[in-house]
C-alpha cells in the first residue's frame, strides 16, 4: 500500500468559522454530493473561562480537492445542554449517508473534576441535507459500560448487509506519570453492531492487538472495504510525552479484516509516514479514509492535532 500525500489542503486560520471559532480543523469526515465533497471537521472557541469548546463546522470543496466553494459560518449542531455528555464539546461528528437520512454519530465531550474528560457517543439527523443537525434524544446511543468504564468515544459508522457497525474507542484506566502534571488515559478500539442505527450491542473486548506496549492509546478507526477486503486506518500514541516529544506522538496505523470480526495489524503496511518538515512532521493524526470518483482517499492531521488544518493523501494502489 502505498499513500500519496498531496499536501495540506484546508487551513482554518484563513476563513471565518461558524460560532466564533479559530484556528483547529480537527478529525475531517466527508459527505458525498454529486458534485462536490462536504467535510465536517472539529474546531474550537474560548468560552468565559478561557477554556476550549469542540464546535462542528464543515468546507464544501469541488471533487478535485482544489478549490473552497464555501465554509459553514452558522451552527452546525448545537452544543448539548447542561449537564449532557456533550456540554462541552464534538470531536469528532461521524456522517453516514444511510439511504434518505443523513447521520450524525456525535462523539460528545464534558469536562471532570479529578480527570480532564468523560466522553460518551450520541446521534443527530440532518433534515436540511447536512446543513444543521438535531439530536434524537439529550442522551447518548453508546456509553460507558461495566468492561468499558469510561472514554466512549470516536464513533465511525458503516451499514454492510442489513447491520449497522460501529467502531468507537474506549477507556481502559487513568494512569499518573511522573513527566505529566494531570492523569493520562488509554484508550483502546472496540466494535459494536447495530439493526436500526440506534441500540448497540458491544462485541466486548479489544479488537486492535497493541504494538508500543500495554498502555498504547488507539483512536478514530475509519474502516473501508476496497478490493474484496476491509481496511481499517487508526492513530496510536504513547500514554504520557506525546504534547511535547514527536517520537511519542500520534501516528497512522493499520490492519485489514474479511469478516469484520478478526483484525491483523500490519503497521509495516500502513503506507504514510511523518514528513521531514513542515505542517505534518511531529505527527500524523486522526484519518479518515473514503472513495470519491473511483479513487481511494485519506484526509488526516497533522502537528499540534490539527491546530492549522488538514491534508489528503491518494492510494496509488489502484
């Protein structure tokens, strides 16, 4: 496999987001149009305290990736109410066109007191053709559970035969470490199947082998069946370190699958790396891979987590 990258193609700093929102284009996520491609992305505002909201916005781009036909400047999707898991922010909004409707798997964020974060996944369907979304309910669709005590996050959303499948992330432990001033959390992707979009059954246990050690923390799975077999994109990261040292920063994994049950990893594989320089060589993060005109495409981040936007690579592969 082997990933082209065709460079940076959306920079946040240069347009005026909806709800006062600066810098960051975090985990882009694509809809299709006959004529042009929508990608719904994560940034962020300072609330009152100074303190980050994760508010969703989305650039319309032409199908050849060059030209901005327009940015969202009104809200995509509100904020949860107070309280919800969603209060404080979406990272990410996962969009399946699901025949005549359009979802919206929200990976909600709140703030907490003894760790930074709990996070929990919802759904919202748009009635305006992507436009807006609305939620069916102020509570999740997936959450923490008994083996899964926290951190549900980072849905991805495909229909194969009648059954929905959903993979997500989920927390394991808090773990203090001597080089970080706040607990850091680890992470692992499960999966989850569904009849109607809505009720969830969990599969229950990790379904990505670790490759840096116990502790490796695995996000944002986007899984695409191209050539007969079932190709799953992720990042992966060390638990502590990763803010300031690139070596323990995210990078892209992979594994493939014939049945959607049993993953190999096959890292070596993966076929994109961190540049030498520029906006993506600390680290590569949070993929999303998808077809448009018979070519096979990946949109990721880079350095600082999609502070100043997001690139595309092409599968030469073809």
């Amino acid at each position: 496999m082997a990933w082209r990258k065709l460079g940076k193609i959306f920079d946040p700093t240069n347009h005026k987001l909806s709800n006062g929102c600066v810098e960051f284009a975090q985990s882009p996520q694509t809809l299709m149009f006959d004529d042009f491609v929508r990608i719904y992305f994560s940034t962020r505002q300072k609330d009152k305290s100074g303190k980050y909201l994760s508010h969703i916005s989305f650039v319309d781009m032409d199908k050849g990736f060059q030209k901005v036909l327009g940015v969202s400047t009104d809200t995509v999707i509100e904020l949860g109410a107070l309280g919800c898991y969603d209060e404080h922010g979406i990272f990410p909004l996962n969009i399946y066109r699901d025949n005549d409707r359009i979802l919206g798997y929200i990976g909600g964020w709140s703030r907490r007191v003894s760790v930074s974060v709990e996070t929990s996944i919802g759904l919202a369907i748009s009635s305006d053709n992507g436009q807006t979304f609305k939620r069916i309910g102020d509570g999740p669709v997936l959450t923490s559970s008994v083996n899964e005590p926290f951190l549900v996050g980072d849905p991805f959303v495909m229909k194969y035969g009648p059954t929905y499948h959903m993979w997500y992330i989920y927390g394991l432990r808090w773990i203090d470490h001597p080089d970080e001033a706040f607990p850091q959390r680890v992470y692992k992707i499960g999966h989850a199947t569904s009849e109607n979009g809505v009720s969830w059954h969990k599969t229950g246990r990790q379904i990505i082998a670790d490759s840096l050690d116990a502790d490796e923390c695995q996000a944002l799975p986007t899984v695409i069946r191209h050539n007969g077999k079932y190709h799953m994109y992720f990042c992966f990261r060390q638990a502590a370190g990763f803010r300031k040292n690139r070596n323990n920063a995210y990078r892209i994994g992979y594994a493939y699958s014939n049945d959607l049950i049993h993953w190999i990893r096959d890292d070596k594989n993966t076929g994109i790396e961190v540049s030498n320089d520029n906006w993506d060589s600390d680290m590569l993060c949070y993929p999303h891979v998808f077809h448009c005109d018979d070519k096979l495409f990946m949109l990721y981040n880079g350095n600082e987590f999609g502070r100043f936007g997001f690139g595309l690579a092409v599968w030469d592969d073809q």
